[in-house]
C-alpha cells in the first residue's frame, strides 16, 4: 500500500472512491434517491479544484489502483477559535478498509497540517456514520453536534477535534 500526494490526473479516481465509498458507507443513512443519483463525472471538477488548492492524499494497493483519499486544510467556519485546521474529508472503498489505510491518511493530513503551521484540527462526521468510532479511537473528542440535510432528510452531524495532534 502506498500513501502519496494526489495530481492533477488522480482526480477521475478521487471521485470514483469518493461516490462508491459515499454509497457504501452512508448505506441507510442518506435516502436511497441521493446516493444512487451521486456521480463521479460531476465530482472530478470538484477534485481537480481541490488538488489544486488543498493538501490531498491518496491510498493505493498493490497494484496502483486507488482505494482511498483524504484532504484538509483551514478550519472553514471561522467558528471553532481552539481548532485552526481540518480534515475535510477521508474516505476508503470497503475492500480497503481495515488494513490501516485510514490510519495512514488521517496521520499524513495531520503531517500536513503541521508543516503549512497549524496546531490543532476539527472533523466533521454524520452521527451515523460507523467511522465515529474510528476517529474517537484516534483521540478525538467530541466539540459540537449540527443538523444538515441531505437529500431532503434531516441528519446529525458530530465534529471531532483534535489538540495539538497528540495522535
């Protein structure tokens, strides 16, 4: 398995995990409608953009493919003074998962959100995504709870927050 810093041509791959590990992971969680109708063509932009302006970070197994990413950057709200950096997203396909991939790729944003000078970080989880357990696991302590929606059903979320990366 390798970790390494995402490019420019790795965003079709970014946006295929991106959909299948939505569909997987958010399975029962989000409306049905929502996650069938998700599609990687209308995500690459998004990646292309986000690979350009944000740290981004892929996993790949033995044979080059691309089983998983993760990507932060600054805090986003302005809300959250203890926390200056965030990891946006990490996400893994479900074969990927187990095998210390996610580990790895939190640890390099981290890494990363070190180097560009900032002390400490948030996440933002649905409340019913299984992966909260994952980043209570890696220290994070629950800071603040919201509502979205997503596809026309209301959800909890839950940030996690970690000080002075004592991962």
């Amino acid at each position: 398995m390798l970790i390494r810093k995402a490019t420019e041509k790795d965003a079709v791959d970014i946006a295929r995990v991106h959909v299948e590990s939505w569909r997987t992971t958010y399975k029962g969680i989000v409306p049905d409608l929502y996650l069938n109708n998700l599609s990687a063509e209308e995500r690459e932009q998004n990646w292309l953009n986000g690979i350009k302006e944000n740290g981004v970070y892929i996993a790949e197994d033995e044979s080059g493919e691309i089983v998983g990413f993760a990507t932060g950057g600054k805090e986003r709200t302005g809300k959250y003074q203890a926390y200056d950096g965030e990891l946006y997203a990490i996400y893994l396909l479900k074969t990927a998962q187990g095998k210390g991939l996610g580990r790895k790729l939190f640890e390099v944003i981290v890494d990363d959100l070190k180097k560009k000078g900032f002390n400490s970080m948030l996440i933002w989880a649905l409340a019913d995504n299984p992966a909260c357990h994952f980043y209570e696991k890696l220290g994070g302590k629950r800071i603040d709870t919201a509502e979205i929606e997503i596809g026309g059903k209301r959800l909890g979320e839950v940030a996690f927050g970690w000080q002075g990366f004592d991962v």
